[in-house]
C-alpha cells in the first residue's frame, strides 16, 4: 500500500480544497514496504513546503493567474477531460452546473466548480474519489490538463 503526501491550499472565499503537487518535493510519495527512514525526511519536506512563504506565494501567484483566464463556457475542457477518462459524464454535468451556479466564468471559477464536486462528494463518504477531484483541480490550475493546441487552418 502506498500514501501520498502533498501540499493542500485552502482558499479562504471557498469551503474547497485543491491539491497541490507542482513542484519537485512538493509531494511524497510512502509505502508501507519502504523500510527505510527516507519518506520522513520527505514528509517533513512537504510539510515545511507547505507552510513556506516563497512556496505559497508560487501557489498564490498560480491562482491569480488563473482570475483573468475567461472561459465563458467550459463544455470543450470538460468534453476534453472526459474523453480522457479523467470524469464520467455525471462528473461532466456536476461540474458544468457548479460552475453555472457560480457565475464565475473563469478558469478560477472553473477549478472551484471541480473541488466544489470534490466536497459533494466527501459529504457523500466517497473519500477516494473526492481526493481524486482535489487533485485534478490542482492539477488543472498546473495546466496538466489544458486543451490542445491545433495549428489554425487558412482556407
């Protein structure tokens, strides 16, 4: 068996949590068949990184960015996303109706409509799985899962 353990940011406006897992020591990784003393010095690490001020300011810059990305309409991520079997299409209209709900139609708003689902679903007892939507709104705001970029077609 295996835990991770990464960097949670909290944003103060919302009852969400995203996961954090962009930069190198920022997570680690402890198996219970690792005998050695390595993951403590990890953990101890992750947990420091967390709480460092150059580490979330680069978080804090990351959300900002994130304010001015207009996606009035996020149906092509979310189609986009569920073509990689990273949601289900109940997944797809939870989130396309939190971020509806939320009037807030940017890419900010639109990682909060994902963790949004993240804590419907811990309130549901379904951990794992609300886990899962943490990371992949942390993972969206690193750009993990951004729409590809086709060269435009002159006719």
């Amino acid at each position: 068996m295996e835990s991770l353990a990464c960097s949670r940011l909290y944003r103060v406006k919302c009852s969400n949590g995203a996961l954090i897992e962009l930069d190198r020591g920022q997570s680690a990784s402890i198996s219970t068949t690792d005998l050695t003393s390595k993951w403590k010095n990890e953990l101890s690490h992750v947990i420091q990184r967390s709480f460092d001020g150059p580490g979330v300011d680069t978080d804090l810059a990351r959300f900002r960015a994130t304010i001015d990305q207009m996606i009035v309409t996020p149906y092509e991520l979310l189609c986009h996303l569920n073509a990689q079997g990273l949601i289900d299409v109940n997944e797809q209209c939870d989130i396309q109706e939190a971020f509806d709900q939320a009037s807030d139609f940017s890419m900010y708003g639109f990682i909060n409509a994902v963790t949004q689902v993240a804590h419907r679903l811990r309130k549901n007892d379904e951990w794992t799985r609300a886990f899962y939507f943490e990371r992949l709104g942390g993972e969206i705001l690193r750009g993990d899962h951004n729409l590809p970029c086709y060269d435009p077609v002159y006719l």
